[in-house]
C-alpha cells in the first residue's frame, strides 16, 4: 500500500478522472468531497493537503482520498504555536469524511492513520459532524493510543442541527498539548514566522520568541529565526546569548558583515570593549569610509582604556573625505568627543586614563548612554546597526 500527499493545484487537477470515478461510487460521498468544490476551494486555501491512497502500489490508480487543511494559533497558556488538522468541507456542514473505494475504507483508513502520525500536530477535530460513519471512527481509533486523548466538543446546542439531524464534534488531542514531536509542522513555518515578526514589531517579545525558537527547534539551520532571535534577545538585554547566535551566524550566510557589526554592538553592551574595537576595526578595514564604524571603533577603545588609539581614531575622521550624511554627523560628534577629552587633559593629568574611560562611558559600563545623547535626533548612526533584518522576505528563504 502506498500513500501520497498531494499539496499543490497541479497535483490535485491530473487527479480529476481518479477522483471522480471513486466518488460515483462511494455511498458516503458528498457534495463537498467533490472535485468541483474542491477545485474551487483549493486555489483560496494557503495550507491544505490530500492523502491519496493506493491499494496496490504498482497500480496508477488511487484508491482513496483524505483532503485536509491546517490551522495554526498560538496556545493562551503555554504561549507555543500549535498546529490542528481540519477536514476540508466540515466548516459547519455537518458533512465530513473521506471518499474511497468500496470494501477497503478499513484499509484506507490505517493507511491515513500511518501518515498523519508522522506529521507535526496537536490536534485533529472534525465539527459538526453528521451520521456515525465507520470509516471515520476506524480513522480516529487507529490514531487512538498513550499519546492522544478522544474529546467530545460539541455543546449541546450544536447537538442538533436545521433539520432535526444529531450531530456530534469529534476532537482528538495529544496528552501533552503541544505538537507531536514537540516541534512546528513544515507547513507552518511561513506563517510562524511572519507571525513571531508581527508580535515582535508590536512589542510582544514573550509571543517573537517563543516563535523564534520553536522554529529553531524545527529547522535549527533556520538563519532567519536566529537572526531575529538574536536582535530579540539583545533588545531585551540577554547579550551573552545573542552574542552567540551572531557567532553562530557568521558561517551561515553569504555576506555576514552586518551579522559582524551586530556581534561588535552585542560585545559593546556586556563592556567587552577590547573584543568590540577588535570586531569594529576588521569591518573599518572592508569600509573604510564607513562613519558609524569608525566612531563605534573609537568609543571601543576609549571605553577600554585606549585613550590615544582612540584620540587617532577620532582625529582619523579628518583623513576621509565624505559626502555621506552619517559620517558627517559622526564626524562632528567626534569633535566634541575630542574638545571635551582636551579639556579634561587641561584639568588632570595627561596620563590619568581611567578619567578619560569616564568621559567616555557612564558608571553603568554600558556605551549606549555616551553615544545617544553626542548623536542627533534623526541620525541612522545609531549604536545597534541598521535592522534591516525586517526587511527581509520569509517566503524567499531556504529552510
């Protein structure tokens, strides 16, 4: 026996003389099994699949049919996005099921069972449904073991509908609450991220992260995910750990100077000002007409202790010449930087470094309190590089 998923609108039209054949003859068949309805369902729906079953597996022919859809939320208690399964055509209906062949619905059945146990979910619920039907309770029942539990959900409202027939809501949910496998189903992924981004963008960082990382729990070579974990982690002040996914990062993408320049702000907010000017001065040296770098690079080296490395690197703003509207403004907040470091060398020893570490950085070892305030308002050249990370496009990478 042999089971295939069909997931896109090609697959699903070469089966048109298959489906149609099998649905003039299966009893339990409905107009919301059927091929036109679902040819002009399928095209609107963003996440949905059909399990198409063939007794024998050396013949061309399908034997049976399984639609499905996939519905994502994030869980109220546990903040986790789980996934559901959703029977195409239930949506209050009172009609459910799957079309096959007669005499092998049994079959069939296990052989969905088989599949679904091997997709990522929390639960499948099947609303509103109409008369009992074996093949259904066959689905439900092979599926049935230590790690999900049967649920009725219909209230009794929903018990009967317009025309008198009982219904019933049948729900099947892991024990644990959470997906199988603890981890997101790969048809999911683009609608995890884009939603982790819109909860991070609206300041729900709990919500980004726990998205951040269940699709790193998924596909751990996800770049995107880390990368905005990352920017996540070191808004919210987990510094260590952002450091490391930067890292991480470095070999992972094509291009990863803006993955350095992140690290180097990353290494300025935990005070490891030495390992910053190292990091700011290897990007300085791939641009070298880059403002904002060269002035984080000096900060890195006033900030350690580096009073006349950083008075050069300063001074250095002179030696390039740039119509840039960055490096103008980092250009004359290094000039202040050095009309006040001459006029604390006036009034203390020329040598006294650890004054000179104080003009430049707070008591709070932290460097953004220096930078903010000697930056205009409105300027780009901000302490954290660019976040150009939300510019880019989730459909468009590989995961």
């Amino acid at each position: 026996m042999t089971v295939h998923v069909i997931d896109c609108i090609d697959k699903f039209e070469k089966s048109h003389r298959n489906w149609n054949k099998i649905y003039r003859s299966d009893p339990e068949a409905h107009a919301f099994l059927s091929w036109p309805w679902l040819h002009e369902y399928l095209p609107h729906g963003k996440r949905w699949l059909i399990l198409a079953w063939k007794y024998r597996a050396i013949g061309k022919q399908y034997d049976a049919f399984l639609p499905l859809e996939l519905a994502t939320s994030q869980d109220e208690d546990t903040g986790l996005f789980v996934d559901e399964i959703l029977m195409i055509g239930n949506h209050g209906t009172g009609r459910t099921g799957f079309l096959c062949a007669p005499g092998l619905e049994n079959e069939a059945a296990d052989a969905f069972a088989g599949i679904l146990k091997t997709e990522n979910w929390t639960s499948i619920r099947f609303d509103r449904c109409g008369a009992a039907s074996a093949r259904l309770d066959r689905l439900l029942g092979a599926l049935s073991n230590g790690e999900f539990a049967l649920v009725d959900t219909a209230d009794e409202a929903e018990r009967v509908d317009a025309c008198g027939r009982r219904l019933r809501g049948m729900h099947l949910r892991t024990l644990t609450g959470r997906n199988l496998r603890d981890c997101l189903n790969r048809r999911s992924l683009d609608f995890v991220l884009s939603r982790a981004v819109a909860l991070h963008a609206f300041g729900d960082f709990d919500g980004a992260e726990a998205g951040y990382r269940q699709l790193i729990r998924t596909v751990p070579g996800h770049v995107e995910a880390r990368c905005r974990l990352a920017h996540l982690l070191s808004h919210v002040g987990e510094y260590a750990e952002a450091e490391h996914l930067f890292r991480t990062l470095l070999p992972a993408v094509p291009n990863a100077d803006d993955v350095l320049h992140w690290l180097g702000d990353t290494q300025m907010a935990q005070a490891c000002y030495r390992k910053a000017g190292k990091t700011f001065q290897a990007l300085l040296t791939r641009y070298p007409h880059r403002g904002i770098l060269r002035y984080k690079l000096a900060v890195a080296r006033l900030a350690a202790g580096q009073r006349d490395a950083a008075i050069a690197t300063f001074q250095s703003f002179h030696d390039i010449a740039s119509d840039d509207a960055d490096h103008i403004l980092c250009k004359i907040r290094a000039g202040e930087i050095l009309t006040r470091l001459n006029g604390a060398a006036g009034m203390k020893e020329p040598e006294q470094e650890t004054q000179a570490h104080e003009i430049a950085v707070p008591t709070t070892t932290v460097a953004q309190p220096l930078l903010t305030p000697l930056l205009p308002a409105g300027s780009s050249a901000h302490l954290h590089a660019r976040p150009s990370i939300f510019g880019w496009k989730a459909s468009k990478i590989k995961h």
